[in-house]
C-alpha cells in the first residue's frame, strides 16, 4: 500500500543509451541555472494577479486565491484537468523530449530506438493488427477454459489486462519478506459502479463501452461484434457485483488475507488456478497475499459460468484495448475515443511525441535519471529540499509529544516510527540495470511486451531475495511523491521539486506552504487511518492502545462527514470514507509545515512582502499548488475512484486550522467559518 500525493495520468519520461549497467549514482552535477535572485513565479514565489479579490478567503479560499487563475485558464484540448502538477508534467516532458531526441539521433543507442520504434506512425498504420495476430489466434485456438487460462497468464506477463491481478512486494505483516499479492481484476471500467450505479450518466457510458467494444472486435475482423460485445459486458457486470468497493479494498486490515495455493481451489473454485499460476511464475509459494477473498470467489464463479467462445472474446478485448496505442490509427483512435474521450471527457489525443516519451518512460524510467538530475535538478534544490524535510520531520515529532488524546506508551511508538523514517529525494542511489532488455528497430509491438515482461520478470526475481530497501517506485521525472508504510519512508522525486512546490528563490513561507505542506503530507501518511497500522519496522501490527483507537476514529469519522458534504457535481459528493487517508495527510501536512516555518524564523517576526504576511504567504502557497480545473467527465470518474479530494476541496482543508482564521480575518458569518471547537485537529 503506497500512498501517493496525487493520482492522475502523471507521465515519468526517461532516456539514454543502451546497455546501461547498474551503479553507484554519485552526485550529479548540474548545469547551473541562468542568475537571477527572483522567485520563478511573481515576486516572492505567488502569483498574487491570479487572486479573485472580491472574493471574501473566508467565503471560498479556492476562487479567492486562484479565481482569475481558474477563469482564465482554459484546458488544453489533450487533456482532461489543466493545474500546476499538469503544468510541471509538460516541462518534464519537453525536457525529456530532448534527451530522447538526441539518443534518436545515435545509430544503435536502445532508449533512441524504442523511442523510433513509436514514433514510426506510418509503420504502425502499415501492419494494422497483424503484430498481434499471433496471439489473437492462440486465444480462439484455446480447446477449453484451462488453455486459455494459460494463455492469458502469458499475455498477463507481456502487459495485457487480465482476469486476476497478479504482483510482487513485502509481506504487510513481514517486511523484510517478498509476497505474491492477488486482488480483483477482470473489468475494463474504471470502478464496479459505472456497471451497477443507477445513473443516467453512468448508464450512457455502459452504452458507449458496450459500442466500444463491438467496434474493436470488428476493426480485428471478427463476425457478429454487437451480440459478442454484449455478452462480455454481462460477463463484466457479473464480475463487478463481486468487486469490493474502494473504501473496502483500502482498509491495511480487511485487505490483507494469507492463503496458501490449495486455497484457490477450495475458496474460490472455477478458476484453473494451477496452471494459471503455473504460467505466471508464481506457483506453490509458501503464501499468497489475497486483497479481496469474497471478490475472487465471484470472479472465479464468473469465469466457470461464462461460455468458452464468451470468455475468448473477453481476451481478445484485452489484447486489443492494451495493445491499441502501438497498433494502427484505427485502433488507437477508437480507443482514445472511449477512454479519453467518453470516459474523461478529453476532446483530442496528446501528440504523438508526448505518447513516446510516455511509453520510454514507462518501460525504462530509470535510465534516463542520471542524465536527468545532472541536466535539470541542481545540488543546491537537493540540499535545501533535505533541510525542509528534516524541519518537517522535527515539526512532526513536536506535534506528536504535545499530543493530549494519545497514551504514553503508544506516543513513544510513534515517535519511534518518526526517527527511523527514510526520506528519499531526488533520485535513487543506484540506477537500474537494462541491459537484459531487446529493444530492436521497427518492431513497436515487440519491444512494448519485451519491456512489460522485463518488468514483471524483475519482480518476480525479488521472491526469495532481500528487500531492496534503495528501490523506487517512481523515477526523478515524475511529478509526484509518495510514502510507503512498509518501507517507512517517503519519497520526493527530483521533478516535484520545482516551482509553484518549490523554489530556492521564493519567499521561504510559500515554500513551506507548498513543498513542506507536500513533505508534511507524505510524512502524516504514515499516522494516517491505515497508515498507522505499521509500526517503526513496517510491520502491519496493532501498537495503539485501544483508547487511542477509539479518539482517533472520532476524528476521523468527523473529516469523513466534512468532505461528504462537499457536492463538486450536482447529486454527486466527495466520498469522504474513501479520500479519508488523504484528506487527513492534507489537514496533518499543512500543520506541520506551519510550525516549521514558524521555527524557521527563529524566533524573529514574518517579514511583510507586498503587503503580505508570513501565515498569508505560507497559505497562498497552499492554495497555488492545488489550482486545478477538470472537465466534467473526469470530475465524475475521479470522485467515483480517486482517493484525493479535488483541489478546490483540498485547498479548503485551511478551514480547520485557527492560524488561517487570523491570517485572513474569517470572521463567522463567512461561508467556511467552522466554530472552533468543529476544527478538526487530529495532530
């Protein structure tokens, strides 16, 4: 279970020559910056013209910090939402575009060749499906249900959607030890209710999937495409009653169930599992992590229901939808439509190289990083974003002794988790080795399942072998960061570390409001509803007295009523049960980070800039880096699925802390007035 600070199609985009080998990364020297003592954004680090003034901050803190930002900003026509994470994500792929153009220019260089491999649209236009045929035809070729199982294990390895979601990391309640992890798969909608909600909006998307899926059947040739693409939405529907909900499936707890392989025979029967495991390469291990027992007895039940020809097409579909961006126009193109389009409201598909640059990325992000942090990440961002973190970390540990609702013994606990935190930042210590992976020219299709299964295959090596407690879950080029209870550390890739998150030249408050709100946040992940669960060791453990239990849940069950009243979209509100974690590490982060900007001064009083005070500052900091706009498909799809709030909601977090009341002079006839004794103050 790793937390992240934002989930969306946040691209990490890599390069560099092939053959690259595994090392010691030392610190990287980077080009220097052009001179300049000016913050990157407005005078101090905020752009005060983006403020709607006659907005009262106590009425909507959003549109009065980012009103003219949002009414200006208009989404671009690739893109679903447009906001400050967006904006750094085309500065890391421009950058990246670069880097991957000159390893183009380099006869035999791998990262140029995948990156060729891509961009050859006409090639890809020339072969149609016919990369793909192969395994279109051992999947009709399959003589019963055990076969094909096999064959979609195969395909699995290689990339491709399957039944059951398979994958490879540390034992919750034994850390030091790899596991098998299995959860619930087998639907190709973002959630189980866009399959069994009673929603007018809803419904008209299972028409437009249902279209979708018939039209890509018969782009592949096949006979009778509406009838089929019926059948496997029944399949799909009978599948998703089986699912957890979100809220279900992200509690530590409930999602943590060991089985052993005779299990899956016994407690869900149907499913071949034997053989599928078998062609995973995950078979007989002494145990398996399974997230949701009840949802794999469904699906399996639903798979020895579905007739033989139903469950093919169900394959084939898989195939088509995984593989259509490296297949011709047609199937890009209808695919886009339905994913991009119908599903996130996105009127047209981002340009081919920012698609190439995407694919590198995914398939070998690391080895780019060293070329990137030498490029476009200086020693001096490292070093100062290490200081913040240590003054965040102390914040916390301040917090946490003050702390009147928690016991003794379980204080000591926590204090402990504090002080063996691993913070990560920038970019790993050593990079990873590529040199096993082909990578050939022309062959776009082939170097995607190449790099898919040399994915898989390096997780699947971990079983048996130590943690690899140096390893990175996302690449210097990601703009995002992440905490890993398991691990116990959190993790701040180079790209997030750059204005409006942070800026060596801004006005520290503003940096402490937006990076240090982002470094509290990851922190305050471990102390979280599930990530207190883990103790100093990452051990999924229960080390709070029940007491403690019973006051934190008042909390927050109180935050979860306060995001369910949100209401983004008519008739549909923020699932405060399912953003809890979030909002939480939102609420603890910009705590934290406000002591330490305050100990930061030493004792000395903010300067005023502007007119500006250091607590205004530090929450226009806040607010800047939450500006975002979404269209309304995406909007509907991310409060159905994504466990953060939207980012007007996450800026209005500041309604529970009393400094912000002061800053702004809230008064109680404003719209976000909380009496005091509603502020939520867990930490």
């Amino acid at each position: 279970m790793r937390s992240s600070l934002f989930v969306a199609s946040l691209l990490a985009t890599v390069a560099v020559a092939g053959g690259i080998h595994a090392q010691s990364a030392p610190a990287p020297k980077a080009a220097a910056p052009a001179a300049s003592d000016k913050a990157e954004i407005g005078d101090f680090g905020v752009d005060l013209a983006g403020r709607d003034t006659s907005v009262k901050p106590g009425d909507d803190f959003f549109d009065y910090a980012n009103g003219n930002w949002y009414k200006a900003t208009v989404i671009p026509e690739d893109r679903s939402s447009y906001g400050m994470f967006h904006k750094l994500q085309d500065r890391s792929l421009e950058q990246t575009r670069t880097i991957l153009d000159a390893a183009a220019a380099r006869p035999g260089d791998k990262i140029g060749t995948y990156y060729t491999s891509f961009m050859d649209e006409a090639g890809a236009n020339a072969k149609g499906a016919t990369p793909v045929k192969p395994w279109l035809d051992a999947i009709k070729a399959a003589p019963d249900k055990t076969a094909l199982a096999v064959e979609m294990a195969r395909l699995q390895r290689q990339g491709v959607g399957g039944f059951i979601r398979m994958g490879v990391g540390q034992d919750d309640k034994a850390p030091d030890t790899y596991v098998v992890s299995v959860s619930q798969g087998g639907i190709g909608l973002p959630d189980r209710d866009y399959y069994l909600k009673d929603d007018a909006k809803l419904a008209a998307v299972r028409t437009a999937y249902q279209a979708y899926l018939a039209k890509m059947l018969t782009l592949a040739g096949e006979p009778n495409a509406e009838a089929r693409a019926a059948a496997v939405v029944a399949m799909e529907t009978a599948i998703a009653n089986a699912h957890w909900t979100r809220v279900e499936s992200r509690d530590a707890d409930k999602t943590y169930n060991k089985w052993t392989a005779a299990d899956f025979t016994a407690k869900a029967p149907g499913f071949p599992w034997a053989p599928f495991m078998q062609t995973m390469g995950v078979a007989n291990r002494p145990a398996y992590i399974v997230a949701q027992p009840s949802a794999l007895t469904g699906e399996a039940k639903a798979y020895a229901a579905a007739p033989l020809a139903v469950l093919k097409d169900f394959a084939m579909l898989r195939v088509l939808r995984s593989y259509a961006p490296y297949l011709s126009n047609a199937f890009d193109q209808t695919n886009f439509a339905f994913y991009g389009t119908t599903l996130s409201g996105t009127p047209q598909q981002q340009a081919r190289w920012k698609r190439g640059v995407t694919l590198v990325s995914d398939g070998m992000g690391e080895a780019i990083g060293e070329q990137y942090v030498a490029k476009y990440f200086p020693p001096e961002s490292k070093a100062a974003a290490d200081a913040l973190v240590k003054n965040v970390i102390a914040a916390m540990g301040d917090r946490l002794a003050k702390l009147e609702w928690m016991a003794p013994e379980t204080k000591a606990k926590a204090q402990a988790k504090l002080a063996a935190f691993t913070p990560k930042i920038g970019y790993p210590d050593k990079w990873r080795d590529y040199s096993a992976l082909q990578i050939r020219p022309g062959d776009l299709v082939g170097n995607v399942a190449r790099a898919n299964a040399f994915e898989y295959d390096h997780d699947l090596a971990k079983l048996g072998q130590p943690i690899d407690r140096g390893e990175w879950f996302m690449t210097p080029m990601t703009i995002n960061a992440y905490a890993n209870p398991t691990m116990n550390e959190i993790v701040f890739p180079a790209a997030i570390l750059q204005p409006p998150f942070f800026d060596p030249k801004a006005d520290p408050a503003v940096n402490y409001g937006g990076i240090g709100a982002v470094i509290g946040h990851e922190i305050s992940h471990h102390f979280d509803d599930q990530g207190r669960k883990y103790d100093a060791t990452g051990k999924l453990t229960d080390w709070w007295t029940p007491q403690d239990v019973t006051r934190f849940k008042a909390f927050t069950d109180a935050l979860v009523k306060q995001y369910d009243a949100y209401e983004p979209l008519p008739g549909q509100h923020i699932q405060g049960g399912l953003t809890l974690g979030e909002n939480i590490a939102d609420l603890a982060g910009l705590t934290v980070a406000l002591d330490a900007y305050h100990k930061s001064l030493g004792g000395k009083p903010a300067p005023v800039i502007d007119g500006t005070t250091g607590d205004q500052r530090f929450y226009y900091g806040w607010a800047g880096v939450w500006r975002s706009k979404q269209r309304e498909a995406a909007l509907r799809q991310a409060l159905l699925s994504d466990p953060h709030s939207p980012g007007h909601q996450r800026v209005l977090t500041v309604r529970n802390l009393d400094p912000w009341y002061a800053a702004f002079n809230v008064k109680p006839a404003d719209a976000l007035y909380l009496a005091p004794a509603n502020r939520i103050r867990i930490w």
